[in-house]
C-alpha cells in the first residue's frame, strides 16, 4: 500500500464560492470523505486556514526565528489536504477525481516516500 | 523485458538484468547452440541475474523482498510475454506521465531504437533524452503507476493515450514539425511496428486496426512524397510510386474494422486515405465520400485541424468561395497549414496579392525546411506571373 497527499488547488486572490455553493461542496466533499472511510482508503482530510494565517520559523544562528505569513507567496494555494492509502496510483487518481469533482478545483496527486521499516 | 518488469516491479533493474541476460548469451550460444526457447532463455537468465544482484546489494528490506520474489516464484513462459507486453504499453503512456516522456518510453523500452537514435530523431541532445527517460522512469516506481492493463471502465480512456502516442511518433516521422528531413523513415517504421504489435495484443479493438490502417495507407505514400528531395503534394503525386502492398494492407484492416461496425477518429482517417488511395488520379478522387467522412469525423472528434482539411474537400469539389469562408472562421493563426491552405485559395480565387500575403504568413510558421522549401516555391510562382 502507499500513500498520497490529494491536496486541493486554488489561485491566489480567487473569491470563496456564494454560501449556498460553497454549502453544496461542503457536503459533496463530506460525502467522498464517508466514501473513502467505508473504503479504508482514507487515512486524513482537513481544510485550511488561508495563507495569511500561517507563521514561519527559522533556525538562524543558534536561533529560531519567527515571522508572520507564508514562507513563499505563491500563485497556487493549498486550501485542504487529503491522505489516502491504497494500492497505487490509478486507486489515488480514482478518489482524486471524485474530489476534482466534489470541489471544482484543480486537485494535485503527490506519493509520499516510503519507508520501509 | 516486460516479463522482467512485472517481476520485478522495476524498470531499470528490469533493463539491466536483460542486458545482463543478452551478454551472456552472445558468450554462450556461439559453443553450446541456441537454446529451444530463446526467449524463455533469456527471461529465466534475466530473471536469476536480477535476483543475484538483488541478494547481493541487499539491505535488510530489498533482501526480503528479494526472499517474497522467490516465494512468488512462478513459471515463466513465453506465452506471458504477450500479456506483459501489453501492460509494458500501458505503463509508458500512463497519463501521468508527460508526452514527451511517454514518446521516449515507448520508444525505448518497446521500440527497436536506442536512446541516440530517438535523440537523433526527435532532434534533441542524447543527454537531455537520456534525462527525460530516466526521469520517467523515477517517476513510475516513486508514484506507484501499476504495471497492468487498465479496467475495462478506464481502458477506452486510456487506449487513446497509448493510440495517441503512436500516432504522434508516426507523424514526427512522416511530417518531421521541424528539421531539415522532410521524412524520417525511421519514425514512421517504429510507429507502424508498434501499431501491428498493438493490434496483436488487441484485435478487438477496431480504433486499434484503424490507426494501423491510418498509418500504412499514409506511408505508402512516403517515397513519392518526395522528389529529389522535393515535397510534392498528393494531387501531384506518381501514383505508380504508391507501396501497393502497404495500401492493400491496409484496405483489407479497413474491412476487418467496418466489420465491428465500431466507428472512431482513426477509422475514419483512415477511410478518407483509403478513398484517396483508391483514386487512379487526382482528378478523379472521390470528393464527395471524402467530405462525407470529415462530415462523420467532425460529429465524433470535432477539432480546428479536422475542420480546416473538411474546408479543402469543399474546395476540391468546386467551392473555393465557401472553402475560404470556412477557413476564415478557424482559428488557429499559429499554423502553418492554415496559411497555406488560405493562400492557395486565394489564388484558385484570383486574389494573387492576398495568396502572396498569405504564402509568406505561412512561411513564417512553418518550421521544416522542405515545406518551407515547397511554400517558398509556391510564392514564387505566383509573384513571377
């Protein structure tokens, strides 16, 4: 088995949804979630904060420092994350499409490394 | 190769240990004779090599993974190799791939061509060939691209991929995008050596015939393509020059695919070359059935490329004026094609100055030198009278 980060894609500066849109995602993105679980391929999922919400720290002579905001202002932004453990790429590609779907935005597909124990 | 690759659930190792397999056998043979089944010969030594090496290289996981390998241990016969093959060709055109990676895959590792000639062809440095394939090749094991065939649900999606890839490896062949040689024989050889080994793997998929059948009545075209080096369009063409044999081929795949009565893209491509094929002279090409056939291509693949070559069978049946219109309304002004199939409605509609305007657009675009060679020559002769 292997695991996948389903992270979803948004551009920088892009406006939420109307409520009753984002409502509707809301649910469709619950229900990939249930359909995940039932299947035992999900391992974790959360939405995130924006950005501007972040704070980074930096190991600088001696020192961690911190400061306000993301590490690198970036075009594309992650707004949630998704794990899923299943057997390869096609069975991550699967669930990632139901969640391209079930949030209208752009999903990237990224295995994380193994380690064999 | 493919056997090994689902043994061993790696490319690379896959390759060296055939290499491996290869150079023993070219040490052996020569004294003890050719064994009964090379091909198994080979697949068994490949196999025991790569065990060898995975036993001696282990850590403490490879070495039990090498230990489930030989639990996993099956009979290894040729017949797999069919199937193998078959996943082989999947996993170079997964999806996830780029297509420049999936070209270089397919090429490489069920191609008869080495890493220098599919750098030589597709004009790029051996090196930066040599990177992307290796890259692909990391990309596959770090992902987890499955070497299978797909689902039946997923499969027509993913035929078109592995389709698409030998179309394109047939068309930088036959009608190089850029470069000096019109033609690069190779190319248009491999991709046809690719398509027959697919619609081995695959009779039941009519598309599959279709694009052999695209491909050979195209190539059967290819040495009287050109003279002396020259582009010489099919309306002028010597027909006595077509591979009769190469057509026949080909026309009879057509008949094997009319007969699954599974109609797509690559079927009906290759129905319009059959028509023209079937023309003892331009004149008398049967415009009617070929406007038809882009007629059927526009409902079921609808594209601007497919839209401007249905514009040149109005023309060819008398509607010039009307051709241009439709031509005007596609929009695709970065190629060259549609530059020059604008010019030479212009001048079959007496607008000389335009055509000239229209030739030299085309000229601008266009990026291999002996179209441009053949559109410099149209331009010329319009200017002179």
């Amino acid at each position: 088995m292997k695991q996948y980060l389903l992270s979803v894609c948004y551009q920088a500066g892009s406006t939420q949804p109307a409520p009753e849109a984002l409502g509707k995602i809301m649910s469709d993105v619950m229900a990939v979630r249930k359909e995940m679980q039932t299947a035992g391929a999900w391992v974790f999922s959360g939405g995130l904060h924006p950005p501007s919400s972040s704070t980074v720290l930096r190991h600088q002579n001696g020192e961690v420092v911190l400061t306000d905001g993301p590490f690198v202002e970036s075009k594309e932004q992650i707004g949630g994350i998704t794990i899923v453990q299943v057997a390869d790429l096609d069975a991550a590609l699967d669930w990632a499409r139901k969640l391209a779907r079930a949030t209208a935005t752009p999903i990237e597909v990224r295995p994380f490394m193994e380690h064999r124990s | 190769m493919a056997v090994i690759t689902r043994f061993l659930g790696d490319i690379s190792l896959a390759e060296e240990a055939v290499q491996e397999a290869f150079a023993t056998a070219l040490a052996r043979w020569p004294q003890s004779g050719i064994p009964p089944s090379p091909a198994g010969w080979i697949i068994t030594t490949a196999r025991n090599k790569a065990l060898d090496r995975l036993r001696k290289e282990a850590t403490r996981s490879e070495r039990q993974y090498a230990a489930q390998l030989l639990i996993e241990e099956e009979q290894l016969e040729e017949h797999d190799v069919h199937d193998d093959r078959l996943r082989m060709i999947f996993t170079c055109c997964h999806p996830a791939l780029a297509p420049d990676a999936q070209v270089a895959l397919t090429l490489r590792l069920l191609g008869g061509l080495s890493t220098e000639e599919i750098a030589r062809a597709f004009l790029v440095p051996p090196a930066t060939l040599a990177q992307r394939i290796s890259r692909a090749k990391a990309k596959i094991r770090d992902t987890g691209i499955p070497y299978r065939v797909p689902e039946a649900t997923d499969l027509p999606a993913r035929l078109r991929t592995v389709l698409a890839v030998v179309y394109l490896i047939f068309n930088e062949g036959y009608s190089a995008a850029s470069g000096d040689e019109l033609l690069r024989g190779e190319l248009c050889d491999e991709a046809i050596r690719l398509g027959r080994l697919l619609g081995a793997l695959m009779p039941g998929e009519p598309e599959v015939l279709g694009l052999l059948a695209l491909m050979l009545l195209i190539d059967a075209r290819r040495d009287a393509r050109t003279v002396g080096g020259d582009l010489v369009r099919l309306a002028e063409q010597d027909r006595e020059r077509w591979d009769e044999s190469k057509l026949e081929e080909g026309r009879a795949l057509m008949r094997d695919c009319l007969a699954q009565n599974r109609p797509g893209p690559y079927q009906l491509q290759a129905a319009i070359n059959a028509v023209h094929s079937d023309a003892s002279s331009a004149a008398r090409t049967d415009w009617r059935q070929i406007l038809e056939l882009y007629d059927q291509l526009m409902v079921i693949a609808p594209s601007l490329v497919v839209a401007l070559n249905r514009a040149v069978a109005v023309a060819e049946m008398g509607g010039a004026d009307r051709a241009l219109q439709l031509v005007d309304a596609i929009d695709l002004p970065q190629y060259y094609l549609l530059h020059a199939v604008r010019a030479d409605l212009l001048r079959r509609l007496g607008r000389t100055a335009d055509a000239a305007f229209a030739y030299q657009i085309a000229l601008e675009k266009c990026e291999n030198a002996k179209e441009r060679e053949f559109l410099a020559r149209q331009y010329q002769s319009l200017t002179r009278n």
